[in-house]
C-alpha cells in the first residue's frame, strides 16, 4: 500500500513539474482587468446641441405638467411651443452650426438643412401626441 501511495506521488509531482512547464492554453474568455472601460463608465462632454435639447425637453416636460386640461390639445401645444419658443430656436441653432462645420459637400449641407426644417416642423404634432397621451394616462389613473 505504502509503494502505490510512493509511486501516485511521484506521477503527481512529475505531471505537475509537466504542467508547469507547459505555457497555459489561451483564454476563452477577456479577464476584467483586460476590458477597456466604455462610454458607460466614461462619458463623454455633453455637446451643446446635447444640452440644448435637453433643455427643450426639459421645458416641454414641466409645460405639459402645467397645462389647463380644459384647453383643446391643439392650443395647448401651440401655447407650450410658443412658451419653449427660445429653447428650440437654440436647438435650431446648434444643429445649424453642426451642419456648417461638418466636412461635407454643399447638396449634403442643403440636405441636412432640409432634414432639419421637416423635422422641426414635426416638433408640434409631436408635443400636441404627448399631450393626448399624459391626459388620457391621468384621465385613466384618476378611474
């Protein structure tokens, strides 16, 4: 018993004295300290067409909060777009200005503009949609 005891330790010392020598066998997996960190754990600056849009939905947001639930949805959005008036002239302003630096040629910059004004244009259906929406979710909440 004592000499196949002897003789498992040896095989174990010499396969590990093997293994060791051995280089390891490439991992199937990314260590966590190999991951570069992503834009989630850090942001980039916030760019002022970021911040003015912000801005804009943040004054859409506290407006539609605000607004008379007796007036019609159409002169609710039109008072609140008339109301956050300067926010969305700056959004405007700086999609303008993204659109002049951009390295692009004069039909894309024309394009881009033209992009720019439809969806602009949209921006009040929109607001009139959400509208509806947070009424009609306050009109069922209160049921």
């Amino acid at each position: 018993m004592f000499v196949r005891l002897g003789l498992f330790a040896l095989v174990l010392s010499s396969a590990s004295a093997a293994l060791a020598q051995q280089s390891p066998p490439p991992a199937l997996y990314t260590r966590a300290r190999d991951i570069e960190p992503t834009s989630i754990w850090q942001p980039g600056a916030v760019t002022p067409i970021e911040r003015a849009r912000y801005a804009f939905g943040q004054c859409i947001d506290r407006g539609v909060r605000g607004l008379d639930a007796a007036l019609p949805v159409e002169a609710a959005a039109s008072s609140l777009m008339n109301v956050c008036a300067a926010q969305l002239h700056a959004v405007q302003q700086e999609a303008l200005r993204v659109i002049a630096d951009a390295h692009w040629s004069e039909a894309r910059k024309d394009r881009a503009r033209a992009e720019l004004q439809a969806r602009l244009d949209g921006v009040e259906p929109r607001v009139a949609a959400r509208i509806s929406q947070v009424r009609l979710r306050t009109a069922s909440a209160s049921r």
